[in-house]
C-alpha cells in the first residue's frame, strides 16, 4: 500500500453491480505525493472510481483523476501551477497473475495481494504517468543565443590543410 495515500480496498467490497468511490487528498498525503513525485508542490488531488468485478479475482477501475500541482518550468526554472486532467482504466489482479505478454494498448494490470488493493496507488501512480515531464511555462521562450564572432581556437588549423 502506498504511504502517501493508502486507500484499501477488499475484493469483496466490490460487486458485480459495481462500486463508485473518490478519494481526495489532504494536505498531509499531497505534501507527501509532491515529494514522491519530485515536485513542488499538489494544491489539489481527486480521483473518482468506478470499480466493476470481472470473474472472482480481478476488479477493472476506470477512474477520472484531477489535480493541481505546481512543477518547475525547464526554460526559465520558475515554478508555475498548473492543472491535470486523465482519465484511465487499471485491472487490479491477484499478484503472480499478471499478463506474460504485454500489449501496450492493454489495461495496466497492478497486482494486489491477501484479497485487498490499494486505490490509493493507483491515483498515485496516474499521477505519476500524467505529468509532464518537461513542464514548461505558458509563454516561456528559449533565451536567444547570440553568434559566437571571436574565432575558433582551432581556425587557422583549417588554413593549413591541403586542398582536395
């Protein structure tokens, strides 16, 4: 379970008609998250949960997740806040089950053992997958480089080369 935001869950909770939850972050777990997530900071995190049973072991989630987080712009290095919004879908499956052959257009398998997973890692790790990893400032711009005119230690090494 993740420490940041544990939010367990029983299988048996979960019945084939279904079952909605949304977890919200405090202070506390975002303060945690950032950190985890080499941020500055979380200002908000919610993640709403539609969980549905498919045979006896394996719950499908489809989740919205929410947040505003401030990162750090890697043009000027300021920090800046911005908003993040994903929708997903995540298979929790009872560990050693997981798929051998991975198809990338699969939903994410998170294994989960004793008959409860956690729906906290999950907002976690969609967190972790929906940020930007090269934030950068509406409007910020690349400084402009201006031409280097003093010559090059190694010019006149070009001078003495021989013709064709």
């Amino acid at each position: 379970m993740t420490p940041e935001l544990p939010h367990p869950i029983r299988l048996d909770q979960v019945t084939r008609a279904g079952l909605r939850l949304t977890i919200e972050a405090d202070a506390a777990q975002r303060a945690a998250l950032a950190v985890r997530m080499g941020i500055p900071a979380i200002a908000a995190l919610r993640c709403k949960f539609r969980l549905r049973r498919e045979g006896e072991s394996v719950v499908t989630a489809e989740g919205t997740l929410t947040a505003r987080v401030t990162q750090t712009c890697v043009v000027s290095l300021e920090d800046f806040e911005t908003t993040v919004a994903e929708t997903f879908r995540v298979r929790f499956v009872p560990s050693g089950e997981e798929r051998e052959d991975v198809d990338p257009d699969d939903d994410d398998e998170i294994p989960y053992e004793d008959g409860v997973f956690d729906l906290g890692e999950a907002a976690a790790e969609q967190l972790g997958l929906a940020l930007d990893p090269y934030p950068r400032m509406p409007d910020a711009a690349l400084p402009e480089i201006e031409p280097n005119d003093e010559p090059h230690p190694f010019g006149a090494l070009g001078a003495l080369r021989k013709p064709g």
